[in-house]
C-alpha cells in the first residue's frame, strides 16, 4: 500500500508542475496581451493628440490665410480706389484739353487774307504766332523767327450788366506786334480751334487757328564742301559799336543761323567763295543776300564788323 502511494504521488507531481507552469504562462500572456492593449491605447491617444494637433494646425492656417485674404482686400481697397481716382482725373483732363481747354499756349496759324489769284506758291507758306508757357511769344514767318514776350490778364467788364470778364494779352514782339488786345479761344481739338484777337479801340479782329508749324525746306547745294576756318560760331567783338548785337553760326552741314540780340533767328543754307558768302533764308519768299568777308588772323570781317569765334568748349 506504501508503495502505491508513493507511486501515486510521484505520479501526481508532475501533473501539479504541469497546471503551474501552464498557469504561468497563462498569466504572462495575459500580462502580454493587457501590454499590447496599453502600447494600442497609448498609440491610440497618441495619434488622437496628433491628429488633434493637426486639426487645431489646420485651423490655424485656415485662419491665417482667411486673415490675409482678408490684409489683401484690405490693401487692394486703397490701391483700386487709387487706380479709379486716377483714370477719373485723366478722363478729365483729356475732356478739358478736347473741349474745353481756352490756352493760348501753342501755335496758332495767321489767317492767310491774299486771294487765289493773288497768293504764289511763296506766298502760300503760312505764318505763325506761338505762345509758350514761361511767357515767350514768337513770330514765325518761313525760316525767320522774331521773338518777344506776353503776358494775360482778367479785367472786370466794365459794361455792368454783363457779369463775364474780358481777357486781355500784351504782347510785345519788336517790329510785329505791340500793345494789349481782348481775345477769346473757342472750338475744340477735334473740330479745331480759333484764337481771335482784338484791338478794342480800332474794332478790328485778327483771326488765328491752332496748328502745327512747317517750315520750309531749303537745300544745300550738292557740292557744298566746309571751310574748317569759317566753321564755328561767331559773335561780335566789344570794339563794334552797333544796335544789334549779332551772332553768326556756320555748321560744317551747309547750314547757318544769323542771331540778332537773341529776338531775331534766321535760318539759312550758305555758299562762300574766296571773300563772299551767300545766304539763303526763306521769309514770305526765298531770298538770297551777301555779306563781304575776310580773316585778320582769329578775326572775321563781316560787311566791315569784326567778329571773334566762341571757344567750342565753353
């Protein structure tokens, strides 16, 4: 009977090692499995805060850019409304020089009076009268320019019952036009425009229309060759004891321009042979003239004044 138990027992221990061993195992792999459902769970929020994070990310730069979306608008207000002020002063500006602009400021063309019979083909050149805006007043007749001053001035009506001002310019162009007259601008610049000037004492009225001015060509000769000693600009020396005070300029192109004491330009072409030049200038006609020179050293004789070349450099 002893050894049977004893028998059995030995038996029996095994088995009991057996459920242990199995138990334990058992109860690493539920520790195994309750590790791995906190590692997913950790994973889990994990990646819940991260995508929060990126929610609360996307909203911000959703934000952002509505903000400057919103800047952009708030910047484009001004500049659009800038561009709109602009385009709005333009507009006017154009609808004031088109129909509205009473400037003298340009040239205006004199009234040609010489009938068809009458008028040549020099006499058909027109003449001009131009105004600029620093107050110089030129006389443009062919190749001649005659220059002088004005000024414009409102006077008070003095007729009472009229409530409008009369205008008046002075003018002062030596040997053309002198004294003050009433004018009146009218037209505009797609039908063209009238520049009427006054003499209110005598009645009588001077009729011009804005145009562009055209000088008449003059040719230089084909065989025109420079003299390097004539070349240059000449201006009268001190011992000259004259009115005007003349200038000659000579270019090396066959072209010349006489100044007389800055109200007088005439352009010319210009011949020279061994002691005269020959000028060719156009004012209501062609019209050629000589002048006698001769050199004294750096002196030039013209028609009897001597004249000293203006240094290039100055």
């Amino acid at each position: 009977m002893d050894e049977n138990k004893d028998f059995s027992g030995a038996e029996l221990e095994p088995e009991k090692i057996t459920d242990s061993d199995t138990d334990t195992v058992k109860t690493d792999e539920t520790d195994e499995t309750e590790a791995a459902q906190d590692i997913t769970a950790s994973v889990s929020d994990s990646t819940d805060e991260a995508e929060n994070e990126d929610t609360e990310q996307d909203v911000q730069n959703t934000q952002t850019q509505q903000s400057g979306q919103k800047e952009k608008i708030t910047l484009q207000k001004p500049i659009i409304v800038a561009f709109c002020c602009l385009v709005v002063v333009l507009l006017g500006f154009l609808v004031y020089k088109c129909f509205f602009n009473t400037s003298i400021v340009g040239a205006w063309e004199i009234e040609n009076t010489s009938t068809a019979d009458e008028a040549s083909a020099d006499e058909a050149v027109s003449n001009y009268l131009s105004f600029d805006n620093d107050g110089t007043a030129t006389f443009h007749i062919g190749t001649l320019k005659q220059v002088g001053t004005y000024t414009i001035s409102d006077d008070e009506d003095s007729d009472d019952d009229s409530e409008e001002d009369t205008k008046s310019i002075t003018i002062n162009i030596t040997n053309v036009l002198q004294g003050t007259l009433a004018y009146s601008v009218e037209g505009n610049a797609f039908t063209g425009r009238t520049l009427t000037l006054t003499n209110t004492y005598y009645d009588q009225s001077l009729e011009l229309t804005s145009a562009s001015i055209k000088i008449p060509e003059l040719e230089v000769p084909d065989d025109f060759e420079p003299n390097d000693k004539l070349t240059g600009s000449w201006e009268e020396s001190d011992e000259n004891d004259y009115i005007y005070y003349l200038t000659y300029e000579f270019r090396d192109d066959g072209t010349a321009t006489i100044n007389t004491a800055d109200i007088q330009y005439i352009d010319c072409v210009y011949t020279y042979d061994d002691s005269t030049i020959t000028l060719t200038y156009y004012a209501g006609e062609e019209i050629s003239t000589e002048l006698y020179y001769s050199f004294d050293g750096d002196t030039l004789s013209i028609d009897g004044l001597e004249y000293t070349k203006v240094d290039s450099d100055d």
